[in-house]
C-alpha cells in the first residue's frame, strides 16, 4: 500500500516515441510518477516490481497482457495492465481483458479518465496481489504435509466428510480426524479457505 506521499508508478509501454512521451506528461499531470518503454522486452528487462502497466494494443492486445503477465511472473513479479488503442474495437477489448488486462482505455487519453482507471485498478490489483501472497503462503504450508495429511486435505477441498474420506482411503474416522488435525496444526488457522482450495489445486 502508497505512503501519503509515495506517487504510484505508471509504466508506459508504446512504441510511438511522440505519442509515449505525450502519456507520459499526462501521467505526470495526474500525480503519478511514469517510466517509459519501448517495448515489452526493454520493460521486462527492468521487470518493475509495482506500480501498474499502460500498454499501448497493436492489434493483438490479449498477447501483449500475457507476454507482459507471464514475463513477469518468472522472475516473481506481478503487475495490472491496462491496455489503450485508437477506438478499439469490441472484440480487441474483449479479448485483452479475456488474456487479463485490468482496463480498456481508448485514445486521445484525457486526465479524469486516467486518474479513475488508475485509481481503481490499482485499488483491485492491491486486493489481488494480497490473495496472491496468501495463496503462496498456503502452498508453502502445504508442502509441509506428509503424503497422507495431502490425501485428508485434497479430499476435504472436495467436500467430502470424514466418513466418506476414511472409506476411499481405508483408513478408520479416527484415524482420518487425527491425520485432520495434524494437517491444520502445520498449516495454521490464519490461511482462509478459499487461498486452501486454489493452492491445493
């Protein structure tokens, strides 16, 4: 989360040096600090750490957002991208945000619509990026669990109950609550469910 006086960083990714340069004003002009970029290679090469993308769609906007997203990731970075186009086309959009692009920006660019995009996505990707680090945190918890407590809890994610658990498993209730226990005791009681459930997917 920003500081009062920690301005959020917009990274600007068009390979129109005049047009980057004009965004990159307005980005300014809107309180937020902007680097600039090229290409996706010359910004993956920086692989920023937060802040939220501004990538300019060249026709094929849903390759950008996952080249960017998949780019990122390998080095364990994640990053909103918003993409923007010259009175793109529905299906353009669609596609972008299908591939996981946050927002849709059309050209010319002006500062209110701007700023809320900005403001709102960065407000979501916070949200995402703290359920991302839960669920990391789960899947390390998870990794602790012998092959018998993975079992208990892959069939408990199902739903099934601990009678249904100890039939597929041959193993007695007992047992089952035992192997039950042992398993929350490892992954603690601060993991919510639902980061269990995908991290265990």
């Amino acid at each position: 989360m920003r500081g009062m006086n920690e301005r959020l960083m917009v990274h600007v990714l068009d390979s129109q040096s005049a047009r980057r340069a004009q965004i990159a004003r307005l980005v300014f002009t809107a309180g937020y600090h902007a680097e600039i970029y090229a290409d996706r290679s010359e910004l993956l090469a920086h692989a920023p750490s937060d802040g939220v993308v501004l990538a300019c769609d060249t026709g094929r906007g849903d390759e950008i957002v996952s080249e960017l997203t998949e780019g990122l990731a390998e080095v364990g970075n994640w990053l909103p991208v918003v993409m923007f186009a010259e009175a793109p086309s529905t299906g353009r959009v669609v596609a972008a945000v299908k591939a996981g692009a946050f927002d849709y920006l059309s050209l010319p660019l002006d500062i209110s619509p701007l700023r809320a995009a900005i403001e709102r996505v960065s407000v979501e990707a916070e949200d995402m990026r703290a359920s991302r680090e839960r669920a990391a945190e789960a899947r390390q918890r998870i990794a602790r669990l012998s092959t018998r407590e993975r079992e208990v809890l892959d069939r408990l994610t199902a739903g099934f109950s601990n009678k249904a658990i100890a039939r597929e498993l041959e193993i007695s209730p007992r047992t089952v609550e035992i192997h039950r226990m042992k398993m929350m005791g490892k992954l603690g009681t601060s993991i919510n469910p639902v980061d269990l459930t995908m991290a265990a997917r």
